[in-house]
C-alpha cells in the first residue's frame, strides 16, 4: 500500500497537527506500507502556538511540512493518483487555514484547487480517502453532493456546517472511524473529541485498520 499524505504546515494552531501526524504515520509505517508526504506551496499566516494569537509572520506551507517529514516532501503539484493507492489529510488548523479557507468563511470556505484536485481525482479512480480531526471538512465541501458519509465527533459546529455542504454526518468517539464504504472515505475524530496522544493514536490505528481491512 502506498499513500499520499497532504500537510498544510507544522504545529496544530495553523499547520499539521503533530501528534495526529505522526499517529497517522505509525499506523501506515506499522504495517509496512509506503507513505510520501506533500504539501502545497504559498504563503500562510503564523499563529503563535504559545498565545494563540497572529503575529503579522508569514511562512510557505511547503518548507514549514518538511519539518514533520524531515525534509522528505514534494510540492502537491507533483502528486499524481495513478502513484498511489490512498489519500490521506492529517487534522489541525492548516486543514481549515490553508487547505480551505473554513477557519474564515464557514459554511462559505472554498478549498485550494490543487487539494480539491488531488481529493477528486482519487475519489473518481475509487480510490480510499483518510481524514483526521478537523481535515473531514474539506472532504465536506469537496464531496459533500456526493453525500458522504464522515465524522468530526460529536455533536459541534463544524458537524452542523458539514451537513449543511451536504455531507452525512456521523458522530464518533475519539478512538472510532466512520468508515463510507460506498465512497471509499475513512474519517477518525482525533483531537475534535480526544484529551490525550494515546487516545489519538488509537483512532488513527482504527482508520488505518479499516482501511486495511477493505482493502484486502
């Protein structure tokens, strides 16, 4: 199995959450499958993870990934689906910064192009999607006419505008997976729900082993 992960930066307040990160790739590496990481490139907005507040810094998406996959990255305008056998978009806010535009417009967000590409032309090759903690958003608004099926939790505001975008929302615990096997998504709630690293990996264990258990 070979996987496609998108990073949207480094550090979960405005990049790739890290724990569930990192969860996500012990689960694949466990197995003994592949993973390559990319990223989109341009600049994004820093927030300071000790205050939470904007800084005025900028920094480019591409270079800030890198630091989670030690260098080992391409530009997302390389990624080609015929490559890989999945897709898989870590949480945290990048996700809903950088990917798309949900941590400011809401039920308005738009997502980046070349990340709304690379998840459609997966899903029009049937080709399994993961997604993280706050990452089902995009997936909402990219396939939410499909009618998917995902989760963000419990009941919150993000799972009320994801089933505005059309998207069938289902609740789930931190160590669960909501598995749409009709569109081939696969959805874990992380830190939407979770308190604590073991729990987030537990349900990236979860993801990963559903998928595996599709797949064979």
């Amino acid at each position: 199995m070979n996987i496609a992960i998108i990073l949207s930066g480094c550090g979960n307040r405005d990049g790739s959450e890290l724990q569930e990160t990192l969860s996500l790739l012990l689960a694949i590496d466990r197995r003994d499958w592949h993973y390559q990481c990319f990223a989109p490139e341009g600049q994004y907005t820093v927030v300071s993870h000790l205050d939470g507040n904007e800084h005025g810094d900028r920094r480019d998406i591409l270079v800030e990934s890198a630091r989670i996959a030690r260098g080992d990255i391409k530009p997302l305008s390389q990624f080609r689906p015929d490559d890989f056998d999945a897709l898989a978009l870590p949480g945290g806010m990048g996700a809903a910064r950088n990917l798309s535009t949900f941590a400011f417009d809401g039920p308005a967000m738009t997502v980046r192009p070349d990340v709304e590409k690379a998840i459609l032309d997966m899903y029009r090759l049937r080709k399994p999607i993961l997604a993280m903690c706050i990452a089902p958003m995009v997936l909402a608004k990219v396939l939410g006419n499909e009618g998917v099926a995902l989760t963000l939790g419990m009941d919150n505001s993000a799972s009320k505008i994801a089933a505005q975008l059309g998207a069938n929302v289902q609740h789930r615990d931190v160590t669960e997976v909501c598995v749409d096997s009709q569109h081939r998504v696969y959805t874990t709630p992380a830190y939407m729900v979770g308190t604590r690293i073991s729990e987030i990996f537990a349900g990236a264990e979860t993801m990963v082993a559903a998928l595996e258990q599709d797949c064979r």
